[in-house]
C-alpha cells in the first residue's frame, strides 16, 4: 500500500472492461486518488484534452489503458483509425506526462504486436523478429511504436515509462457486440442465440485451427497492478496465462457450456488471423509475481453466466 497511499494517479480507460477492474485494484491496494478520465470530458487524441487532464489532476503515476479496439473484422475494416487513435492517444499522453514530470507511467500494448510466424511461446526478445499479422498490424504497429516512444524517453530524460504486453483478455462485462467482438465474446453470443433459436448450426470465422492465449480480466489487472508496482526495467513485459487453445477446441468447450446440440459450420472464406498464440510468461513471474490462476473453463463459466443474467431472461442448459 505504501506505494500508492498519497498518490494521485490516472487511469485511460478505467471506465472500461479492463480499466474497472484495475481501478478497483488499485483502492484495493490502498490508492486514494484514482482519476478516470472519460472521453466526453478529454479527448485523448486532442493535445489540449492532455494538458488540461494533467493540470486538473497533476497526477504521480499513469496507468494507460485506453485504446481503439476489436476483433479480425473490426480491425479489418478500420486500419487507418485503429493505427491514429491508437498511436496518437500514447506518443501525445508520454510527452506531456514527460513534461508534467509524472513519476511513472505505465503503458499497455498489445500480443498484436508480435510477428505474424513468432517462435511459440513468444518471448519479448522475439518482439522486433518480424511484421505483425496482416489484418491487425496497424493496430500492432500503433501500440509497439509506443515502446520505441518509452524507451527513448527514458534513455534521454530518465523518464520512468514501463511497457506490459496484455494477451488477450476475456470475462464478464465484455464486449458482444458482433461488428466489434473478440472471439470468445463472438462464439458465446452465437451459441446462445443458436441454442435459444433452435438453430441447426452456428458458422465460425476461418479454419478453427489457429491457436490463442486468454487471460481473465481479473487476472490481467493483478498482472499490470503487479507490474506497476513491481517493475521499473526498459524492457516489455508479456502479461498473459502462457495457455493455448485452438479456436476449434474453443468452441467446443463454449457449446459444450452453453448446452447448444447443433453443429458449427466453419467459413472458410473468412481468415484466420495469426496462426498460433502463446506468451512466455517467466519474465512476469521472476520479475514481479504475477501467475494466472483462472482456468480458461472456469472463466468461460463466468464469463457465460454473466451474458445470460445481462441478455437473457434465464440461466441456459449446461451452467449448473
């Protein structure tokens, strides 16, 4: 608690899915003066909007988790926006936090970062070894330049900006919206409806044989907590479950615990992504003490049961 009691910190997106929870660690932990911006009050894009945040706040630490976001189609679809507002909100947010003299900022990046045919599991020594994945590289290259950003500040100011690589993240509170979603939000809401329709089958994106890592959202903000806390290196650090699954085996374990009887036809017309998925987790572990401990299928369980009490009127088939 010592390092948070009397300090005034900001957290971008803490209105948000992961953001709630980190907000909440954070009191947990002891901080006091917690700020949440919200976009209606400071555009994070807009200079001024920085300024005038740090001169309300004249914040000691940042916790920067705001982002433009979503899944293959999303990204597909807003490669010019996602790349902007992405890269814009963290160069123009590191330079005034530089010049207020924050004394530490912590700054999220993304496992879209990593290269297309990265080594598996992927170390942060891999980072630089190749382009990102197609359909979401301007988000990846948005959020990696991020890192060029704090390792420089640091080097020539001694600035203390720490940079953490989320996996991807999944939970209760999630976003379902089906032009925006992530997988696991997209196959639950697809079950369910398929299931509580009577449908026959449910299609999926691509082959179901690309593989990726989720983290809880609960876990994830232990993780960057921990690592705020606990870290003050140049270096990135991953923040995932070191777990992988296959998109195939993921919507099994979905149907299977939504209770839905049909069969899911896959499109193979649309793509895959990034072939394979999986974070070393050691430098985490070594460097700050943070482990994962939420099983993808207890997750999915909670994650499940919050959709059905949000959206439907009653509990489904398969959840106790």
């Amino acid at each position: 608690m010592g390092f948070w009691h009397g300090k005034r910190t900001i957290v971008t997106g803490g209105a948000g899915f992961l953001g709630k929870r980190v907000v909440a660690r954070l009191k947990e932990r002891g901080a006091s003066e917690v700020f949440v911006p919200r976009s209606s009050d400071y555009d994070l894009r807009e200079k001024k909007d920085i300024l005038r945040l740090l001169q309300d706040t004249q914040a000691d630490y940042i916790i920067h988790l705001a982002a433009v976001v979503g899944g293959i189609g999303a990204n597909r679809d807003n490669p010019g926006k996602y790349f902007y507002d992405n890269a814009i909100m963290g160069i123009q947010l590191i330079e005034m936090a530089r010049k207020f003299g924050v004394k530490k900022t912590l700054v999220t990046g993304t496992i879209c970062a990593y290269p297309k045919f990265a080594k598996v599991p992927f170390s942060e020594e891999t980072l630089w070894d190749g382009y990102p994945e197609e359909t979401n590289a301007a988000y990846g290259l948005a959020k990696k330049i991020l890192l060029v950003q704090a390792q420089a500040y640091r080097q020539q100011y001694g600035m203390n900006v720490v940079y953490m690589l989320p996996v991807n993240l999944y939970g209760p509170g999630d976003n379902f919206d089906p032009d925006s979603s992530h997988v696991i939000a997209a196959l639950i809401k697809k079950y369910i409806e398929a299931r509580d329709q009577g449908s026959p089958t449910v299609t999926a994106w691509g082959t179901g044989t690309p593989t990726r890592e989720f983290l809880y959202v609960e876990d994830a903000a232990d993780g960057l907590v921990l690592g705020m806390e606990g870290y003050d290196g140049p270096e990135p650090v991953n923040i995932g479950s070191g777990h992988e699954v296959s998109i195939k085996e993921l919507s099994e374990l979905i149907s299977k615990l939504v209770g839905y009887q049909g069969d899911t036809v896959w499109d193979l017309s649309l793509p895959d992504g990034q072939p394979r998925r999986r974070l070393d987790t050691t430098k985490a572990q070594n460097e700050f003490g943070f482990s994962a401990v939420t099983p993808l299928s207890e997750g999915l369980r909670q994650t499940i049961e919050w959709y059905e009490e949000t959206f439907t009127e009653s509990v489904g088939p398969g959840l106790g």
